[in-house]
DNA sequence: GTTCGTGCAAACGGTTTGCAACAAT
DNA sequence: ATTGTTGCAAACCGTTTGCACGAAC
C-alpha cells in the first residue's frame, strides 16, 4: 500500500490540489468508513473554507478513479471505504460503527456464478449488537 | 401463506381501505420486487385517483406491520418483497430486475454470532448479468 | 364527536449541477 | 488561451409531513 497520496494520484491521472491532497490523506488511509459528512468535518480542521460540493465531487472522483468504495450501509447512509479487497460488512446497532468483516467469515461457493449470471459485485450488509459477556 | 388480503391486514390490526386493499392484492402477492413507483402504477389501474402518499404510508405501513420487507437494492432504489423468510438478491446491472437467491446457496456459519455481535439482519446484495450461453 | 384515511402541496435531506471566478498549465 | 478546480446556490429526487376534509367507528 502506497502511503504517499500525492503518487497515488498522479498515478490515476488525477490533478493535485491542496484539497484533494487534505481529502487523500484522510479518505485514503482510515479505517473508520467515514460519510461525506465525516470527510468534510475532518479536512475542515486544515481548510476551513472547503464545500460540501467539493468533497461531494472528490469523493465521486476517487471512486471513479478506483481508489475508493461506497459501501450503502443504510437507508440515507453511504460510507466510504478504501479497502478494495472484498470483505463483509457489520453496523453495530448501537453505535452505528461500521467494522469489516473478513471475506473468509462465510464460505461463498462459486461466487462468480449464481444461476447464469456473472457477479461482478456483492455487498454483504449485517446488522447486529455486540453481546454481552456472561460473567 | 394466507390469500385473503383482507384477513392478513384484520389479522394484524390494520384497519381495511380501498386503497389499502388494493395495494395488499398487489405487495403482498408479487414476487416482482416492485418499488413505490411500481406499486402506485399497478394500483392505479383499479383506483386512478391514489396518490403517492397514500402509497407510501401504506407501504411503510405494511412494513411495520410485518408483512412486507424493504429492501434497498440500489443508492436511490429501494424495493419491497413479502417473502420475509431469509434469502440473498441479485440484481441483473443490465435490466434491474431483481432476483431471488436462496439462503443456502452460501454456506455462511455461525451467522447469529460474528466476532461478538448478535446478528439481527443480513443482507446480500450481490451485482451482476446474464452469462452468455457459449454454443 | 372522535378517530382515522386520504390528497395535496410543502418540506426535508442527501446529492448533483450550472455558473462565475479563479488557478494551473 | 485553454483547461481544470472551487464555492455558492439552485436544482434534483425520493421520501415524509402538515393540513384540511371526509369517512368510519
């Protein structure tokens, strides 16, 4: 993994910017699966003056780009990951805390092929509440 | 699985309507993974003054109710589906119909327990389109 | 007569887009 | 000079809500 967001754009052909640069270095790198929100709140603290629109707009081009992932883990709820290795998915309830889940948890046989269809993507959304722990 | 729309709805505490009735013969019978948009057109053959609204209380309704599953196939695509018992989706990226997949054709184990968490809700969700039949 | 269903239109929230200004090449 | 990036506000789209009316209880 690269750790120098200014290659890694470049490499996709995508043009520096100090704003670019500041969503880059937080999107590109957290393992927190961050919202729009949470990106734009985060590069706040170096650029005050960034728009929503912008970060709307940089986030849209990373994905294009390949570098990140939406993952739809809600109804009106759209978090970014830039893990792109397939793994699942778990929302804690409570919290809303969105953790990753090994691709190996479950055994999914023939993947690529369910009934005559060629799967290109499959998103696996759990829902659940941590237990409690029997003392 | 009971045919009378109308005991289904008496059966759980919703008071019946027209409209209400129309909309169960439609939701709770089909297996075409319908959105808002596809309910209020099929029920608007019978009653053409429905509004939007009207179907998306219902719908939401029906929902709390537990009679009907949202299911959130796409970013700004949700559908419905009666068939409440466990299974995966497959949506054709070419067409967006949307398919039914059934539970066992993963093997996932432990689903109820992840890593700590009681798993209330698992969702697949995968993407793909028709293999083309080599001759 | 109180509750509940309905239609309408307005509000809502997340996202995109058009535009003008400006920066980089 | 041309191209690309940004901020702003408006537009957009699916969904919810407030309100007034009328029907059901």
């Amino acid at each position: 993994m690269n750790h120098d967001p200014s290659a890694v754009l470049r490499h996709r052909g995508i043009r520096l910017s100090a704003h670019r640069l500041a969503v880059a270095r937080f999107v590109l790198y957290t393992r927190s699966h961050p919202s729009v929100d949470n990106v734009w709140n985060a590069v706040q603290k170096d650029f005050p003056m960034i728009s929503q629109a912008t970060v709307y707009n940089t986030l849209n081009l990373f994905v294009d780009a390949g570098l990140l992932q939406r993952i739809l883990v809600g109804e009106r709820r759209v978090v970014y990951d830039p893990d792109l290795t397939p793994h699942h998915h778990l929302i804690d309830e409570d919290t809303g805390v969105v953790h990753d889940i090994p691709w190996q948890a479950f055994e999914i046989p023939s993947i690529e092929s369910v009934e005559g269809f060629e799967v290109t993507n499959c998103q696996v959304v759990m829902r659940g509440r941590k237990k409690k722990v029997t003392p």
